[in-house]
C-alpha cells in the first residue's frame, strides 16, 4: 500500500495545480488506502508555520465552535504540525501512549465529535514548512503502522509539490492592491470578535474563497491569533504573522499582537517587498546568495553596482541571475521582478 499510494501522488503531483486543486487530489487519492472520516489539510507560512488556507471537513463541528478548535490545536504541542516536522506521521493514540485525553485538542473539541483517533503529517523541508495534514478517525480501528508508514512517505512529494504551488501565484502583473487603510480586527482571549475597522470588512472579505460557505472571518485571522496566545502559554509555534495569497499576484500579511490586557489586534495589510522577495526565494528554492542577489536586484542595482555591493564579480552576479530566471521559470529579469514585486 505505501508504495501504490505514493506512486499515484507522485503522478498527480508533477502536474500544474492551484494549492487547493492540489490538496483535494491527495486527499482522494489518500482516500483510496487509508479511511477517514474527516482531515484537516492546511498550507503553513513557511517561516512562521502559521496555518494561512485551510481546506477543512470536521464532520459534526458547529462553525460557531471554529475559534474555539484553533485555539486548542495551538495550545496543545502534543502531535502539532511544527513539532512533527522530520519525523513522518504520527497517531494520536500513539503520541499519548493510547490515552487522548491528555491532548488539550481531543478533550476541547475533537472528543465531542466523536473522534477516536487522528493521523498527522507535516509536509517541511529546508526552505520552510508548507503545510500539514490531519486525518479524523470517528468509528474506524486506529491508525495502523502501515498506513502511517504510507502517509510518511508522501512527505517529500508532497511538500515539493506544495512549494511549487505557492510559487506558482507569482504571476507577472502590474496590478495593485488598493491602500487597506487601518484594517484591523479585535479579538479577546477566545478568540471571538469583539469589533474591527471599516477597512477590515472589505480586507476580510478579500480572505473569502467566494466558493465556500465558510464564517465571515476567515480562519487565517483566528490562527494568528491563536499563535499569538500559544506564545503567551509558553507553547510558541512561531511569530504570530503569516502571508496569504489573495489570489493572481496579490498577497497579504496577517499579524496578531496584544493590546492591553484583554484584546488582540489582528491586523491585515498587503505584503512588503521584503515579505514577497523571502517568500519567493523559498517557494523557488534558491540559495543564500541568489537570494541576496535578487533582494539587490529589487532595489534597482544595475550588474555592477550588485557585484560592488556583494563584493563579486560581474560573471558571478550574471551567472546567479541565470540561475534564478532557470529555477523560477522565468525568461527576463524585468518580468522575474514583477512576478517578486507584484504591486508592493
């Protein structure tokens, strides 16, 4: 079984799909071997291993109940995404040595739902995490060996194929996000909205796949936030941000931070540069020094003003170029920087 699964992903994976396309293919063809009743399937920031795009199905869960689940699932280190990165997919019943109680997620929310056993993976490599997958077990047997043996080897094809889907969305454009303005939403230690600025309604809206009959605050708002009270808990996955694709070239930044004793500010606002050039340089896979290269080359440095400032030669800086403009595809330098730049 791990082997057959793991060629028909491997097939579906060297194709061109959107990050959701993507996800949905793996979990039918995961369907295929190994049952489940319900799965969380959701792309990380690749630095901050913040959940940024969910693609959910928790059979029997309320959505009024949604803050209340991500908040758990952050504040319960046990079998979370960030610490499973390396180590292939593990149970939930063998992480808490066949006793789900003592995971914070299963007693708050998963153990109302009838859950009986969840399977993790994490899909990461040298550039970043990209994702995690959760799969739900409500009346089948536990997750057998083989079939977490099975989900452990589509990491590698997975996680490239994630990588190659993020980088995909930097299309060539000259389009703009309009100005945010103060776009920020109040949230208290539940994580329920307690109030947010005008501009926020219209950035939230943004968030909303128009597909999905989904709560009008989307997830991606509740996981800063809840990274944010994971750090406070002493359980930190990571720096309470993460970057969103809106969808052609545009991408935004969702941050968490606390205000005074009982609210946290989630504030949405469009990518920076800076922001775009990391998150291109991993999603293409390109080295330290072509990612110093292209920073400099966003900046405006002409061949030789980049090799005087990274102390090179001219040959060397002009090889680096091609070998971005090899790994991200692309044919000019003045389309790789709208492809990076987009309108920020």
């Amino acid at each position: 079984m791990p082997s057959a699964l793991a060629d028909r992903v491997s097939r579906l994976a060297r194709a061109d799909h959107s990050a959701k396309r993507l996800r949905e293919l793996v979990l039918a063809e995961i369907r295929l071997s190994i049952p489940f009743a319900g799965h969380v399937f959701a792309l990380t920031d690749p630095v901050t291993a913040v959940a940024t795009a969910p693609l959910a199905d928790v059979p029997g869960l309320d959505m009024s109940r949604l803050p209340e689940l991500i908040r758990a699932r952050y504040l319960t280190p046990l079998n979370r995404w960030d610490t499973l990165r390396g180590t292939g997919a593990r149970s939930l019943l063998d992480a808490t040595g066949g006793d789900p109680d003592r995971s914070l997620l299963w007693r708050t929310a998963q153990r109302e739902l009838g859950v009986t056993d969840s399977a993790t993976v994490t899909f990461a490599d040298r550039y970043g995490c990209w994702g995690f997958l959760e799969l739900l077990r409500v009346d089948e047997s536990p997750f057998s060996r083989t079939e977490l043996t099975g989900l452990t080897a589509l990491t590698a094809i997975v996680t490239t194929a994630l990588r190659r889907t993020i980088g995909a969305t930097f299309v060539e454009s000259d389009a703009q996000l309009p100005p945010p303005g103060p776009a920020v939403v109040l949230l208290d230690d539940t994580l329920r909205v307690r109030s947010h600025t005008a501009a926020a309604a219209e950035s939230l809206l943004r968030l909303l796949p128009p597909d999905e009959p989904i709560p009008p605050v989307p997830a991606s708002v509740y996981n800063a936030g809840a990274a944010l009270l994971a750090a406070e808990a002493g359980t930190p996955i990571g720096p309470a941000t993460s970057r969103i694709h809106l969808g052609g070239n545009r991408w935004i930044t969702v941050k968490a931070d606390r205000i005074g004793d009982h609210d946290i500010a989630v504030t949405l606002e469009p990518s920076t540069a800076t922001e775009r050039l990391d998150l291109f340089a991993r999603a293409h896979g390109l080295s330290t020094r072509e990612s110093q290269v292209l920073t400099h080359l966003a900046t405006g440095l002409d061949p030789r003003e980049l090799a005087a400032e990274l102390v090179l030669s001219e040959q060397t800086v002009n090889d680096h170029v091609k070998a971005i403009l090899a790994k991200s595809a692309t044919r000019t330098r003045r389309r790789l920087l709208s492809r990076v730049l987009g309108g920020a």
